[in-house]
C-alpha cells in the first residue's frame, strides 16, 4: 500500500530551536515512531499490509486556499498513492472557513483523479466552523469524513513537555496513538486492509503445495493445474501426450476491490523474480525466500520466480455484479466439487452458473440455439473426459465447449481448465461475447483455446488464455453436412479481440488460420492486448486456402521474451527427447504467409490484403535476439499485399523493425512520426517461410 499523508505541522515540522522543537516528525511526538504518521504505519504491518509512505506538510494551503495551488499538490501525486490521509485544518483562519472549503473540494478531487481512495481527517483543535466546511465538502465528494472529536481535549495534548504553549498544544504520544487508531480503523472499515476477496478451494479439489501464498496477511490456498514444461509438440499419435512433458502450476482467483498486498514464497532462494504482464507496473522486492508485490487493479496476473516454471497464475477479477441474474439460470452450481454423468447441453433461452468455489467436471455444448450463456467465477474442468478418437480427433465431438450455429452467445467470468482437444469451439455462430473468461491447464495434444469457425460479429475482451496450441484463432472449415452447407461455408467476418492476455506454450498466439475454407474474412482486429510468451508468432496469419483476407488490424499489441524460453522442437518420434538450442528464444513476432498442404481442404491458393500492425511494443530480456517480421506471399495471382508496419518499440525506444519477406509481399514500414522509417532491414526471403 502506498499512502500519503498531506498535513500540517501534526504530520511533519522541520526543527525550529527558536520554540523548542527539535525532531524532524509530527508535533509533538517525543520520537519519529511515536508520532501518529509511523504509528499507523505500525498498524498497517500488523494488518498484513506493505507500506511504502509520505508525509507533506500542506500548512501553507490552509492558510492561503486560494488560488488553489494545483501544480504544488499535483508533485505529491507523483508518487502514485493508493491512500491519501488529508489531516489539516487546525491553521485555517475561521473567517475564511467557506472558501477553505471549497478550495478543500478542489483538493480532494484533485487527489482522487489519480485513483487515490481519500480520507478528509478533521482538526485536532475544535474548529466547528472549520470542520464543517470540511465534512461538507466530504460529502460532496463521497469521501470518509474521520473525525476526531474523542481526542479534541488536553489530556492527548503534549502539554507539560515543551514550554512553548503552541508546541505543547499539538498531540504528545498518546494524542498521536489515538490518532493512529481513529484512522487506522476507518481504513480497515472502509475494507483497504482486505484488498482481495480470495476464492477459496473446496474440499475434495486438489490444492497446489509446493509454494505458500498470503494476500493481506491471510495465507490462502491455490488450485493446481497441469501445464506445458516444455514447447515440444507433434501431429496426434494415438496416445496422450506423456506426463514428463508437463508440470503443475498453481493458480487462485479473486475479487481485487482494493490494492492487495502479496507474498508468494516457494521455499528457496529467490534469484529473480517477475509479474507479467510487464505492463501492469508490477513491481516485486525479493527478501530471502520471499517475494513481495501489490495488486492495484484487475486482470490476470503471471507470477514467475527463478524461471518460468511452476508460475504462479493469478485471476484478480474486478468488483462488479455478475451477468445475468444467477438466481434466474437453468443450471446452477455452488461452491464444491460437481461431477457430471452426461454433458450440459443447453437449449435456446438456457443459461449456465458456475458459482466462484464450484469444480464442475464435464463438458457443454449447444446447437442451433439462441440467447444462451455460461457465466460465473467458477471453473469447469474437461480432464475426466477422454479423447475419443485414437485415430485422430473430431473437433466437433471432442474439448470442453461446443457452440454449433448459436445465436447471442455470453461467457463471463468462468475458468476452463484442461480440456481433451479445443478448448472452445464455436461454429457457425453469430453474436458471440467472450468476457473476462480465463483458461489454463492445456497441455494435452490439440488443446487450443477459441477457436472460431466460419463465425460473425465476435467480441473477446479481458480474457487470459495459457494454451499449448494456437491460444485466439479464428478458422474457416467445411465438415461436409449436406444440410448446412451455406451455414458452413459462412466467411468469418467482424472480429474484435481487445485486452487479453496470452501465454501461447506452442503456435501462434492471435492467430488467424491455418485453415481458411470461406470466400473471406473481413474486418478483424486484436487490440490492446499483452502476449506474455509465444513460441513462433505472437501475431500470425496462415492463408491455407481459399479465403480472401482482408483488413486485418493488430494495434496496441505488447509482447514480451524472457531469457529463459527456448525455441519449439517438432517431435517425431516416441523416443526422440526435447533438446532445444541453448540461447533464449525470440523468433517471429509476427507471421504472414500463404500455401496450400495439410489443412487445405479445398486446395485452392487465396490472397491477403490490408494488414496493419500499429504501436507494437516489444519487452525482451539483454539476452533475447531481437525478433522479426516475416512474410511469404504464394505467387504474382496469390500474393501479400497492402501491409503496413508503423509505430514499433524495443524495450520502449522506436524501432526500425527487421522484416523478411518474398518477391510477392508488398508491405511499408513507418516509423514512430507517422513517415516511412529510415534505414532498410528488409530482406528477401526464399519460398520455404
């Protein structure tokens, strides 16, 4: 927690011999740790809480309020407070009380523009008029009014211990005790000490031990899932994929209301330490076997220490109300352990509520249905299904969730944990709204996470997806039903993938193919969105068929390389061992390319028109080779063109990028002003791109 103090002499004075006073803390503490400032530090420890504090004394603002010194208060706030603690009145002259207080409104609004949850403390000396212009502008300002009436009297006054009557009229040690506490416990009812409302494990499920975890000083438990160790893949064998390939990792959800203080320690000295995504500001401080960092707003959260292994996932869900109405669904799951005997299937009107705490074990589908919905804070987890096929796989019959020529599609808040194949697959869908769902635990063959099949008028926004294939895809294919053949054939149009978060443990993160049977796509776009690990393009296009491409937009786009990843390896054979190259992995950031083979149906060579990347920002480790943009059009009839590349950073200086490309790629690369960026990286790439 950070937290700022703006006072008055009670909060801090410099030395002034002249009066007797000699410390460098509040009047009139006999010692720095008595004074009310440190005291509620203290508290704030013993609550659990990290403090990182300020004190500033503000005296002058109360005498002279106007004109509002704005640009002196807005220096404060460079700090980046979580709390301010405004303590001042007692030097405001009664007859200017009314202007104070409307100069006091200007400051709390001031103060609150930055995110800061504010408490207006009132006088220590009894200043009714003075107060009042303070609790009102309180009240219009829907901040806490703590008063301090109860301490309004000699008995907490320093008297006796200085012969200056005014040094002697500020609060002695028990004066700045009660202080402390009177604030102290407003914080805490206001609910900061508790800043996230953890979900707990229920009994029966599995928790996580190999690392223990205290949010706000209460040790919690986490959730186990079983992840990729390594990025080493190969085309389905007719078994699963062997378990020495994958490891546990643990994750919990919560709801942040407040900026939460956190502690994850795995029973080793901690070398190094990292939060993804790196633009969250997160911050850790390493302490022996200990690793210290504050949550300050929602969104999932990688916590990685000495490598990234065995991270620690977080799922910190905003305060807000679930939708729908979870007293108005079909089928209702609370807290506990649920083991389904057949799969949901939902019909047109139904819904599905996974309450925070439930494990449902199963699967759920629903076709040529409307107005259906999956929601909730709990998770629903596909590792007790088996894939059915040993031959290959159906991804119409088997993974988790089915959506098959649906209508008004939601998903909020729910967890996907280890699928049998795709995680999500929705076909032929229209109106789709994916929100705030998250995905782990997919480390099997083919565990992919959305992925779009010949849909229309999708929206995924503030999800996180860790996958061990393609993670945001968005595909075109045709299974042959005579009876929905126009239905299959539907182009995939109208996409919006905005502010997720990606691990991709193998393929391509906000990817588009590799199967491209429609006549188009048209209108799709990733933005604002954090690719925290990706093997071989963060941002890839595959035109693997017919389909025409067009007006592909990837803005905003964060992606980031650790030293410690390594290249993917294709595994083709049961014995061969994952024995990637020694230095760390970067790759592609971004892929383009068009063919014809394995996932092309159809067989017909398509083209690809209007790709923009704009305000891409690359975070890599010293030791990470800076990764490139590749493209490889088919030929002179099937080609690449109209791409743009514009606005690229490295490690947040503007970046010319290094480009590879064939004799079929048109593409134009700007720079940070908006003009065609100065120096050619471009290089001529053969045909086997």
């Amino acid at each position: 927690m950070r937290i700022l103090y703006l006072g008055n002499s009670i909060t801090k004075h410099m030395p002034a011999p002249e009066i007797g006073w000699h410390g460098e803390w509040g009047m009139a503490a006999s010692a720095p740790e008595k004074d009310y400032v440190r005291r509620m530090n203290a508290l704030l420890v013993q609550a659990g809480k990290r403090v990182e504090w300020r004190a500033e004394n503000a005296a002058d603002f109360e005498r002279a309020p106007e004109p509002f010194p704005e640009e002196a208060f807005r220096a404060y706030l460079a700090f980046a407070p979580d709390v301010v603690i405004l303590r001042i009145g007692e030097n405001v002259p009664d007859d200017i009380a009314e202007p104070f207080g409307e100069a006091y409104e200007k400051l709390i609004r001031l103060l609150q523009s930055a995110g800061a949850a504010v408490f207006a403390v009132g006088s220590f000396w009894k200043k009714d008029g003075v107060e009042n212009a303070m609790r009102a502008a309180a009240a219009r300002t829907g901040v806490r009014f703590v008063s301090l009436e109860a301490v309004q009297a000699a008995d907490y006054q320093a008297q006796g211990m200085f012969e200056h009557a005014g040094v002697a009229a500020h609060p002695g040690d028990g004066g700045m005790e009660a202080i402390a506490r009177i604030i102290f416990n407003a914080v805490r009812e206001e609910g900061l000490l508790d800043g996230a409302s953890v979900v707990p494990v229920p009994s029966g499920e599995p928790k996580y031990g190999e690392i223990s975890v205290v949010a706000d000083g209460c040790p919690i438990g986490c959730y186990t899932a079983r992840v990729s160790a390594m990025p080493f893949n190969r085309v389905w064998p007719g078994s699963q994929r062997p378990p020495d390939q994958t490891e546990t990792a643990p994750f919990f959800s919560c709801v942040l209301y407040h900026p939460a203080d956190l502690c994850v320690s795995t029973g080793e000295k901690v070398l190094d330490a990292v939060i993804r995504p790196l633009s969250k500001g997160v911050t850790p401080e390493i302490e022996g076997n200990n690793v210290y960092f504050t949550l300050r707003e929602p969104g999932p959260y990688s916590v990685e220490i000495n490598g990234r292994s065995r991270n620690l996932h977080i799922f910190a869900d905003p305060a807000r109300a679930p939708q729908p109405d979870p007293e108005k669904v079909t089928y209702r799951f609370p807290a506990g352990v649920h083991k389904l005997q057949s799969r949901i299937v939902l019909k047109s009107g139904e819904s599905v509520y996974l309450a925070p705490g439930a494990v449902v074990y199963g699967e759920l589908e629903s076709t040529d249905a409307q107005n259906v919905a999956v929601f909730g804070g709990g998770i629903l987890d596909g590792s007790l299904v088996r894939r059915s096929d040993a031959d290959g796989c159906d991804v119409r019959r088997d993974g988790l969730i089915h959506f098959t020529r649906c209508r008004n599609v939601l998903m909020d808040g729910v967890i996907l944990r280890d699928p049998a194949l795709w995680t999500v697959t929705s076909v032929n869908c229209e109106n789709v709204q994916f929100h705030n769902v998250k995905l782990i635990g997919m480390w099997r063959y083919n565990s992919d996470g959305f992925d779009f099949v010949n849909c229309r008028n999708v929206h995924v926004s503030d999800c996180f997806l860790r996958t061990f294939d393609d993670s945001v895809v968005i595909k075109g294919l045709y299974f042959g039903d005579p009876a929905h053949r126009e239905t299959e054939a539907m182009n995939n149009e109208n996409y919006l993938v905005e502010r997720c978060v990606v691990w991709c443990d193998w393929g391509g993160a906000l990817e588009v193919g590799a199967e491209t049977v429609a006549d188009a796509y048209n209108n799709l776009v990733y933005r604002d969105c954090d690719v925290i690990r990706n093997d071989s393009g963060a941002m890839r296009l595959h035109c693997g068929d017919r389909a025409f491409v067009r007006n592909v937009l990837y803005e905003d786009i964060r992606v980031e390389y650790s030293k410690y990843d390594r290249r993917a390896v294709y595994q083709h054979s049961d014995d061969m061992a994952y024995a990637p190259p020694p230095e760390p992995n970067s790759g592609e950031i971004a892929k383009v390319w068009q063919y014809c083979g394995i996932w092309s149906p159809d067989n017909i060579l398509g083209n690809v028109r209007d790709v923009t990347y704009r305000n891409i920002r690359i975070y890599a480790d010293p030791e990470v080779p800076e990764p490139c943009f590749r493209f490889n059009g088919a030929d002179a009839d099937h080609c690449i063109a109209g791409v743009t590349i514009g606005d690229v950073y490295y490690n947040g200086k503007p970046l010319v990028p290094h480009v590879e490309k064939n004799a079929f790629v048109d593409i134009r690369v700007t720079g940070v002003s908006g003009g065609d960026a100065a120096g050619d990286r471009e290089s001529e790439a053969g045909a086997d791109i």
